[in-house]
C-alpha cells in the first residue's frame, strides 16, 4: 500500500481529521510499523492526494490529521476493451491495468469466453471494485477507472463500437495479424485484447468492420495477464 486510500464516507463531518479502525489501520501498525508522528500519503477516492500524520494510536484505532492538496497522477488516453479472462485471472488483470492508469476497462463476451465466467462471484462487481481498489493503493493514485461489462459481442460490436471510435484510434491485439504495433501512441485509443487463443476470425472481421486496426506483438502468444501489462507499457509508457 503506497497510498492511504480514505472513502468519502469516513470523513463524516470532519474536514481534516480521521480515525481508523479498520484493515488500513492494521496495514499502518503490522506493515508499515508506523508510529505516532509518522507521516503517511494519502489520498480522497476519486479526489485529491496529499499527506496525513499519524496523531494517536490506541487499540481502539489510529487518528490521523490530513491535508489534500495534489491531483492524483493522469489516467491513460486509453479505454482497454478486454474479453471476459478465466475468472481466477480476471481480478489480478483489472488490478494490473489500474495500477498502469487505464481510464476505462470494458469486458467484452467472445466465442472463447466460457458462460459460466460471467456468474463467477471472482468476477463480481464487489470483487473487482476491490482488486481496483488495491492498484490505486499500490499506484498511488484515487481515479478508479470506469469498469462496465458487455455480455452480447454482436450488439456491442455493431451497435456500440463505431460511435466510441469516432474519437479514439482502435487498435486490435491480435497475434496472428500482419502488422506489427505502432511505435507509440499518443491520442485517445481503444485496445482490444481477446481471450485466451484469440479472437476467432470472425469477431476479428466484425471488430475490424467497425474501425479497428489489427496488430501483432510477433510471433510469440502472450497470455492474456501477460499481454496486457506488456501492451499498455509497450504502446502507452
């Protein structure tokens, strides 16, 4: 945890002070090992970061004295369109992509994603808000990306993704296409990234139909963990 992450509703009616008694406290006393005095970063969910000194410590919780002062760091010109991954990924996956500063992560269904991952309690909205949670924490940011999910490829596809290209390059990650990625991009870009084994040609055809540009890393078939983390640090960072 490289930022005290605070939720609006534990300031109540204070404008600068706080007390906790929670797992962010536990995490100040067994991890951190902080004592009275100390100063820690802190950060407002979706608002401002800044820095809080640590006023008591008792067993009943820790009272810190805060200031916020500094915008987080900036989100990526990046919406990541992302087939549904195994559930058991899936969580690790949207807290790396938090972590790189995605601004907007849309779950897609394709042929490969299997029925069952979409009633996954690994993939619920609570699950993910968490693992979202924890890459603001580690990243030192408190922008929780936009996370929605589209459970129908076809409508999404023909109905949806034209109008949210009109701004943004589409770029399609796929590893069997014949142009490597561009070197570095700097505008508004939607990257789509498929299930394990890829897209099959025919939603490739559709994503392309709607305005995509297909690319390939080489010839070497990345998972998807892995392919995410090395896309956006390879397009973006």
């Amino acid at each position: 945890m490289n930022l005290l992450l605070l939720q609006p509703e534990d300031l109540g009616n204070h404008t600068n002070c706080i007390r906790l008694n929670d797992a962010r406290a536990a995490h100040i006393r067994n991890v951190l090992r902080a004592a009275t005095g100390d100063t820690l970063k802190i950060g407002l969910l979706n608002g401002l970061t800044g820095s809080a000194t640590i006023t008591a410590m008792t067993d009943a919780g820790i009272s810190l004295e805060f200031e916020l002062h500094t915008p987080p760091p900036a989100k990526l010109p990046l919406t990541l369109l992302l087939a549904l991954p195994r559930p058991k990924m899936a969580r690790r996956i949207i807290r790396a992509a938090t972590e790189l500063g995605v601004a907007e992560i849309i779950l897609l269904n394709s042929y490969r994603v299997e029925k069952s991952y979409w009633q996954s309690p690994l993939v619920s909205d609570e699950t993910l808000h968490k693992a979202m949670l924890e890459g603001l924490e580690q990243a030192g940011d408190t922008l929780l990306p936009i996370l929605r999910r589209a459970t129908r490829f076809k409508p999404f596809v023909e109905d949806e993704l034209p109008s949210l290209l009109e701004d943004k390059m589409g770029l399609l990650a796929h590893p069997y296409a014949n142009l490597g990625p561009p070197q570095s991009v700097k505008q508004n870009c939607l990257l789509a990234i498929g299930p394990e084994g890829g897209f099959i040609p025919y939603e490739c055809d559709k994503l392309i139909a709607a305005g995509m540009q297909s690319f390939s890393l080489g010839p070497r078939i990345l998972k998807t963990e892995t392919a995410v983390s090395t896309l956006i640090g390879r397009l973006f960072l």
